[in-house]
C-alpha cells in the first residue's frame, strides 16, 4: 500500500557541466565570430535572388503587399511561398531603407540566432562542451555560410526548426505543456516561411516526447496533439485569411493556378516537389528511378554526397550516423525519460527522415535546401565526439571513434577531389592526417597526447568545411540558385551556373535566359548596388577587367540580354532606368515584363512598380489577356518590355505568349540600350 501512495520518480534531470569560467567567453567568441565572418563581403551579394528581393521592397512601400508578400506594390501576383521570411526582411527595409545591407543582415542574425539555440539546445542535455562543438560546426557548414548571407525563406525555417527543438528539449525536461505548445507555434510560423517543409522534422520532435516525456502515456499523446494545434493555429490563421479574402481585392497566388494558396501548398509547394508532377514547373518532371537522372539531379540513397550537394553538407553525415549508433549504444540502460537518448532520437530523426526525403523527391530539388540538414549533423557531431571521447577508456568506444575518423578522411578526400584545383595539398594534409589520427584514435593514448589528438581530428572534420565556406565568403552568390565552395562539375540549378552560384560565362547560348550585369556605375543612385559590369566573382583579366568590360550600357552579355530570364533578374541601364522613371508615379505598373526575375530588375532599379506576367515562372495565369487590355485601356501600364522569359514548355505559357504577341501586333517597338520597349500609351495608328 505504501508503494502504491508513492509519488512517481522525478524526471531524469541530465547534471551538466556549470560554471566553466571558458563556457561563455568561448560561446562570445564563437558567435561575435559567425556574425563577422557572416558581415564580411556581405554587399557583394547584391539583391542576392532578386525575386525575394523585388517582394521585400514591394513591402516596404506597401502594407498590403507586405501582408501577401506580393512581388509588387501593386499587388498583382505574390511570390511562391509564403511571406515570413519577407517580414523580417521588410521590416528591416522600412527602418534603414533600400540596400543590400538593410535585406541581408537580418538573415545574418538569424544566422548567430541559429548557432546559439542550437548550443543551448545541445547544452541542455550534453553539456558545454557538446553545445560548442556542435553550434561551432553549424557556423562553418558550406550551405549554412551561404544561405544564412542570402534572401531566401531558408534562413528563417532553420532558425524556427531549431527553436522547435530547443523547445521540445524542455518539454521533455519537465513535461509541462507550454513548451509543446511553443514548439507547436514555432512550427506553425516556420510554415509561413516554407510551408510543408516543416513537417519534416515533425516526425522526430513527436516520437522524442512520446518515448521520453516524463508524463504519463495518455497525457503525453494529448500533449502532443495540443501541440498539432498550436502549429494549425499559428499557420492556419494567415492561411485561412487568405483563402477567405475576395479574390478580387487581393493579389494572385504566384505559383497556383487556381488562385489558392491550399493548392499552392498541397501541389507546386507539396505532393508536387515529392512526386515531380508540378503544374507550371521550371523544368520536367515525373518520378525518377532510382539513379535515374532528371533535370533536378539523381534521386537515390548517395544523393546527398553527389558532387552538387556533397560540398554543400555531407562533409559530417558520415561522422552523424555513427554518432547515432554509438550514443543510443551508450544509452541502452537508461531510464526511459533520458534526456540524452531523447536527444538522440530527435537529432537522429531530422537528419534520417529529411535526409530520405532529400534523397528520393522528385520534384524541384535545389542544392541549398540541404541547409535543413545543417543543424542535426552539427548537433550529432557535438554530440558524438564528446560522447566517444568521454568514454575513450572503452575499446569499442576507440574503434567507434577510428570509424567516424576513417569515414570522415574518405568523405573530405572524395569531396575535395572534385574541386582539386582550389587549395590542392588541402586533400593530401586532411588524408595524411586522418589516417595517422584513425590509427592512433584505435589504440589508448597518453593524457599528454590526448589535446593532440582532438586537434588533429578536429582538423580532419572542419578542414574542408572551413575551407569551403571561406571559399563562400569570398565569392559574390546571385540568382534564383546559389551554391557555396568551388565549383564541382555538378549539377547546379539545370546548368546555369558552374557550381560556384555565379553565371555561367562558357561560350553559347542560354536557353533560359538567366540575366548578366552590365555598366559598373550608377549616378542616378550610387547607393544601390551597381546594375552591371563584371558580375562579381567573375574571372578578371590581368588588366583588373572583366571578360564583360567593354559592352555598352544595357548591353549586358549579348549571349543572354539585358532583360533578365527565368533564374536571373534584369539589369537595366542607367538610361532605360531614366526613362522608365519619368512620369512613373502617374502609372500603377510603371512596366510589365514576362516572368517575376525579368520585372524585379527593373522594379529595383526604379523602386516602382513593375507587372510581373505570369508571375516566377512566367506561366501562372495572371493577368489574364483581357486583364492585362484592360489595364493598358486604362492607362495604368506606361511600357511592355519585351525579352522576359519564364519556363520553357509551361502548361499556361499561352497566357504570357498572348500578351506578347497582342501588344507587339498594336504598339511600335524601339530599342533602349539592347532592351526592345513598347510604349503602350502610343498605339499603332
């Protein structure tokens, strides 16, 4: 009877390490580091995507579009997810003006936001030591120092994926239910910057509460649902607004086409990106067999360490799985609310479950989408070390370390191989040394060669990371796919660009029509980034100048144009600026243009409204024909730029095409700098 009136045993409390005086002056260092490393080169970025970044500034100027993250302050389509990631960055925009640097820094903070919750994530449950190691290598993973410097919505899903974990570590702490319900909202709001995406590290948070909650089984499950709740409510409340808001007051819902935001994110934006079946996609899609080749890459199990996504992240994968192995090993015995094996479960799960999905889609896969997987390979790999490291003693804990170590040498080889010509004894001294330290690490070692020893294999495991993302710091990223390290062969973004996120100079034709910069001034605004000249990152000449130097002002590379495409936005002259300036203000579209990337250079360059036909891909149908009539009847487009692309083959590029082919049948054309411009105000007589 007394062991029946016996209060339950106290959740398992993991005792880490306290007042290190090193803990917080290392954790200073570490993130003062990340942001200066983050800040350097930063304006060499540009716009960075120039399609997230005509929404930004549509936003700016208009609450509206900042509500719908419209690509326009007219409102006349928004871009193709969601709109978060544009708050924080509009926000910004409104307070410190149009700039590089008023767009980009925001992503840098959420950058050292990310590296310090995942520290006092893995802190948490592992101590001081792991939650350094582990944020310190997030900080230094290759697509991590790429996209944490770029106007993507990845910036902001990583951060609030990461806080979702963070939160569930507490829950699983004490069992209370506001930390479900945290982490629900984090997921909900992580929605809003890339909608389904999210769901991918749902299944890893559920299952860590559900073995290790602390309270009873029906009370965790109803935990958990409440917390489903909170991310429906944090989610469903702009969703639901904007299903609900006439269609006619609002602007179209770029990549639907239907006008709804659910059909944007169970198709283009969900089922689509799995199985490839896309309406209105930027290239072919359908499933792929295994190791079959489509234009978005191989789908298999090796996909992640194939040269266009290996550099980006799959340095450490290798490490983390063992690292998964060894410390549910470590784990066997403990009780089942251990925080650590919980934490097991949940970074061992985000990195399997997104880590499969990456693997086998068959839809749009982008190289940088693997970022996702930076924060659970960082926090396994912190995780992992100290772990092994803590249990040296132990032979098979020395033979785990010596595998990690092994796998970890062959991983960095292969990858460094595949740019060899950049820093090229890197491969040599990161293969001399893993095999020295994977030996070494087999066998005991003396205390006093122990720091040795974790340096060295320090330097195996951060060499070519660190070396890759100085690679990234130093090169200017633009486009609609950007990569980070060198270039290696791979394919990037359907052959666009050399791997290196920079347009690609080799002689031909573009087929896509992805945009070069042009003149390497501007008068009109010197505080904008410049509209042309050498693209930066571009190889010089010994003389200082770009293969580009030499064309005239809104020539541009005469193998692609100067009007932009489907992966690159415009980059108008100083002169066409000029005159789409004058008198802009008396239009509602100073411009329309086919394609998003094709208007959001000139909208850039005017900070006036430019009509994006057919929204990103140029095929969406908005504005409709007898829409687009209407709007020149009633004097609200002043030019038609022809030269705008979008996808080629789109299952409603007919809409774009009309539109092209009514106004060059009415209106006279003329040539400005290169651009073919239709002044819609003066009809064919």
């Amino acid at each position: 009877m007394t062991g029946m009136l016996t209060s339950p045993p106290a959740p398992t409390v993991v005792a880490v390490e306290r007042g290190n005086r090193w803990e917080y002056p290392a954790l200073a260092v570490l993130l003062v580091g990340t942001a200066i490393a983050y800040l350097c080169n930063l304006s060499a970025n540009g716009w960075a995507n120039d399609f997230y970044a005509a929404a930004v500034q549509a936003g700016s100027q208009s609450w509206k579009a900042f509500f719908f993250g419209s690509s326009d302050a007219a409102n006349s389509i928004t871009v193709d997810k969601p709109p978060a990631s544009l708050w924080v960055m509009g926000l910004s925009v409104r307070l410190f003006g149009l700039n590089s640097w008023a767009m980009l820094v925001p992503q840098v903070l959420l950058g050292v936001g990310t590296v310090a919750a995942l520290w006092a994530t893995v802190r948490r449950s592992f101590g001081p030591a792991a939650g350094l190691l582990a944020g310190t290598v997030l900080a230094v993973t290759p697509v991590a120092v790429l996209m944490f410097r770029f106007n993507n919505p990845d910036a902001l899903l990583v951060l609030l994926l990461t806080g979702a974990a963070w939160a569930m570590t507490r829950a699983v702490a004490d069992g209370r239910w506001r930390w479900l319900l945290l982490t629900g909202g984090l997921l909900g709001f992580g929605f809003l910057a890339k909608q389904l995406q999210v769901l991918l590290v749902v299944p890893a948070l559920a299952l860590m509460y559900l073995v290790a909650g602390p309270p009873k089984l029906g009370q965790r499950i109803a935990q958990l649902f409440a917390a489903g709740a909170a991310m429906v409510a944090a989610a469903g409340w702009w969703l639901v607004t904007v299903e609900w808001w006439p269609a006619g007051q609002r602007p179209w819902i770029g990549g639907s086409h239907d006008n709804s935001i659910i059909e944007l994110t169970l198709g283009y934006n969900g089922l689509g990106r799995l199985n490839g079946n896309q309406r209105g996609s930027v290239g072919p899609g359908g499933e792929l067999p295994p190791g079959g080749n489509g234009v978005w890459g191989s789908t298999g199990i090796t996909r992640m360490f194939d040269p266009a996504q290996g550099g980006q992240i799959a340095w450490l994968i290798p490490a983390a799985l063992v690292a998964v192995v060894a410390g549910l090993v470590l784990r066997g015995r403990a009780p089942r609310t251990d925080p650590r094996r919980a934490a097991l479960i949940l970074w061992g799960g985000w990195l399997l479950v997104t880590g499969l999905v990456f693997s086998y889609m068959a839809g749009i896969f982008h190289q940088y989408y693997t970022v996702a997987l930076a924060p659970a390979v960082a926090a396994l790999v912190g995780i992992g070390a100290t772990q092994l490291w803590s249990a040296r003693d132990r032979l098979w804990a020395r033979c785990t370390c010596a595998l990690a170590l092994g796998l970890t040498t062959a991983t960095a080889w292969i990858l460094l191989s595949r740019s060899a010509s950049y820093l090229p004894w890197l491969r040599w001294a990161i293969l001399v040394v893993g095999v020295l330290i994977t030996i070494a690490s087999a066998f005991p070692l003396a205390r006093k060669h122990t720091v040795l020893a974790a340096l060295l294999a320090a330097f195996v495991g951060l060499a070519g990371p660190v070396a890759y993302s100085i690679n990234t710091l130093a090169t200017a990223h633009s486009g609609a796919i950007p990569t980070a390290g060198p270039n290696t062969g791979g394919m990037r973004g359907m052959g666009l660009d050399g791997g290196d996120g920079r347009v690609n100079t080799a002689p031909g034709p573009d087929p896509l029509g992805a945009s070069a910069e042009t003149d390497s001034t501007n008068p009109i605004r010197p505080d904008r980034p410049a509209r042309g000249g050498a693209l930066p990152g571009d190889p010089a000449t010994p003389g200082g100048t770009s293969p580009r130097d030499g064309l005239g002002p809104g020539q541009g590379d005469q193998r692609r144009g100067g009007a932009g495409g489907l992966l690159g936005g415009s980059r108008p002259s100083d002169r066409l600026v000029t005159m789409l300036e004058q008198d802009g203000a008396a239009y509602t579209w100073v411009a329309a243009t086919v394609g998003s990337n094709s208007a959001a250079g000139y909208q850039l360059a005017t900070e006036l409204p430019v009509l994006p036909i057919g929204g990103f891909n140029g095929s969406d149908p908005s504005p409709t024909l007898e829409q687009f009539q209407q709007y020149v009847a009633e004097g609200r487009i002043h030019y038609f730029i022809a030269g705008g692309r979008g996808a080629p083959g789109g299952d409603t590029a007919s809409t774009s095409s009309a539109i092209t082919a009514w106004v060059t049948e009415h209106y006279t054309s003329k040539e400005v700098d290169g651009v073919t411009l239709y002044d819609l105000t003066q009809p064919v007589a």
